[in-house]
C-alpha cells in the first residue's frame, strides 16, 4: 500500500507542475487552456456540460447550459488555485485528472 500512497503523491505533484508550466504558457499567449469538457446531461437540442480551464494563475470549473433556443447560462462555477485544483480533481475523478496530465504533458514535451 505504501506504493500507491506514493505514486499518487507523485501524480499529483507532476500534474501541478504541469498546471504551472500550462499557466505560464497562458500568461504568454493570453489563450486559456481547456483542461477538459464533458457533457452531463443533453435534451433535444440542449444540453448542460463541465468545461474545465486553466488561466494564468487559476483553474475555474464552470458547469453551463446552453443549446437550443436556451441563451448559455452559468450554473456554477469553482475557481481553485494551482495548488488547490489536483487534490479536489483527483477526489472527483482520477480518470479525469490523467486525462488532463496526458494532455498537459502532449503540449508541453
């Protein structure tokens, strides 16, 4: 057990050394990165999704409604540090957070 107890601290220490080189690179280009985006519920031509973006100094995780004859609309939105954001991610979904390292990791090497 004491492996994995490791391997996750390494997870997450990589992926906020990640989210640091991911900020700096939005600090240059001035272009957020969208760290993940999944659609949680749809009817007919609406539907409600999780965008997840990462800015020169925060991650905000926006829940939106839009779609249809539905003006988008914010339903909730969570801004975390850099240093917040992987515990709460690996928390909520640890296929979520290596989606997100595999993508941080494809822009950055």
């Amino acid at each position: 057990m004491p492996k994995q107890i490791t391997l996750d601290g390494w997870l997450l220490s990589h992926f906020q050394v990640l989210l640091k080189r991911g900020s700096a690179h939005v600090a240059r280009t001035k272009l957020p990165i969208v760290l993940y985006r999944t659609t949680m519920e749809e009817e007919g031509e609406s539907y409600q999704e999780t965008v997840c973006t990462l800015t020169e100094s925060y991650v905000i995780v926006q829940v939106v409604t839009s779609g249809g004859g539905i003006p988008p609309s914010f339903q909730q939105q969570i801004v975390f540090t850099i240093e917040e954001f992987p515990a709460w991610l690996v928390k909520k979904s640890r296929d979520l957070l290596l989606s997100c390292v595999d993508l941080l990791e494809e822009q950055f090497s």
